[in-house]
C-alpha cells in the first residue's frame, strides 16, 4: 500500500509510478488528513510505503502527526521514500523512532531529488531543467519498485555528521517557528475566486471571504496554495513575486 503527502506534485509523481510499478493500492494522506480520517483503520499485508517530502530536513510534522494516530493494520513492514531538493540529512533517525513507536519494521528509506519548490524561500527550476530532474529521478523509483518487489531493504543511507545532526534537529525546530504560518500569503488582483486554493490545501486552512481567499492559523508550508493557483494570483511576501510556480500534475 502506497501512501503518500504532496504539496506541489512531486511525491504524488513519484508515489504514483510506484504504485503503478507495483500493482499496488494507492492512497492520499492529503485527502484522510483534510476529511480529517486520522481515526480510520487502514490494513493491507503488503508493505506500508510512505512517500512524502522532505521539510527542513525531516519529515513533514503533519505526516508524523497522522502516523502517530492512525491504527495501521496487518504488514510490520514499512518503507519511506522521502522527495527532496537537496537531502534528508539525518531524517531517517525521526523515521526510525517513528517505527520504534508504531512497532514497525523499517526496510529502508530512500531520498529522491526532485525539482525545488519551496518558492518562500528558493527558485523553482525552469521547465527544462526540472524535466531533466525528474528524468534522472525516474531512474531511482525503477530501483525503488524492483528492490520492494524482490523484498530487499534499500541501500543505508550514508548518515551526514554534526552539520546533518543541526538541519534535522535545531534547524528543523527553528524553521516551524519562524516561518511555518500563514501570515505572508496574499491575493493580488489576479485572483477570480475559484476556490483552488481551498481545494487544495490539506489543512482547510483557506476560507473564501467576499470571493477571495482568507487564510487561517494552521498551515504547513506545502506550497499548494501558491503553486496551484490557476491565474498566479498567490503570493507569499515579497519572496514570491515574478518566480517560477511549480506544480505537477
């Protein structure tokens, strides 16, 4: 059972092609955590595989949070596959007390680099260079699908040292209370209040007043809203403004 979180795509493109490489089922976290499903039992005696991408170097909080509530039935055995614009540094510590609490085998984690789409902070890659990002990613997930149906554990991570050690614990802290909110998200006159952006975001964490989007106290940084807006009409501060949106469809 394949399932996966995704704010601009690219989990979702990654999770799917497992999914199709494995005849497996495939299953959203986006949409269990949006209809709010964390008390629903989910079973199979297949492997459990989570894709999900990588924030400041760990997994995303709202994952974690799901996983932690969610009763998982059936398979011990549980797989990661973390999307990534860099690296994970040391998230596979997280993910391996992650599977300590929930009783799980861990057969591996594996990183796979996808194009930038943090566009609060970084630049997303012109469509060319991104289209050669995912090619060279393709190849990974072909690794991916034959080591999980040949049952093998993926190869160790190399763990970083004490500059890993920083990113996934002090750096990953800082960064959920410095930026992670939505104070800086805004319309600009671009915005014809379709009601994307609600349609998206995983939290219900948008509302539409006089046909414009509100946005409220919970968000998790995923780039939904802003990368997906049909007409560009999001912006975050003035970090956004003329850059590249990235989404995958």
């Amino acid at each position: 059972m394949i399932l996966y979180f995704s704010g601009t795509g690219n989990s979702r493109y990654v999770a799917r092609k497992i999914a199709q490489g494995l005849d497996d089922e495939l299953i959203s976290l986006n949409q269990l955590i949006k209809k709010e499903k964390t008390d629903e039992l989910i079973s199979t005696n297949k492997p459990f595989i989570f894709v999900c991408p990588t924030y400041a170097w760990r997994l995303p909080i709202v994952v974690t949070d799901f996983i932690k509530n969610t009763k998982f039935l059936g398979s011990k055995e549980v797989y990661f596959v973390m999307t990534c614009g860099g690296d994970t540094a040391k998230a596979i510590n997280y993910i391996k007390k992650l599977c300590k609490y929930k009783k799980w085998q861990l057969k591996g984690m594996a990183e796979i680099k996808m194009p930038e789409n943090y566009i609060a902070l970084f630049s997303a890659p012109d469509k060319e260079t991104s289209r050669q990002i995912i090619k060279e990613a393709d190849k990974q997930i072909y690794k991916i699908i034959s080591d999980i149906n040949a049952e093998n554990e993926f190869e160790t991570i190399s763990p970083s040292g004490l500059g890993g050690t920083i990113k996934s614990g002090i750096t990953n802290t800082a960064f959920y209370k410095i930026f992670v909110h939505a104070k800086g998200f805004h319309y600009t006159d671009k915005c014809i209040g379709c009601g994307k952006c609600i349609e998206l975001c995983p939290l219900n964490n948008i509302n539409l007043k006089n046909q414009n989007p509100v946005w409220g106290n919970k968000c998790t940084h995923c780039m939904a809203c802003i990368c997906g807006c049909p007409t560009k009409a999001i912006e975050y501060k003035n970090n956004t403004q003329n850059k590249e949106r990235y989404y995958l469809k």
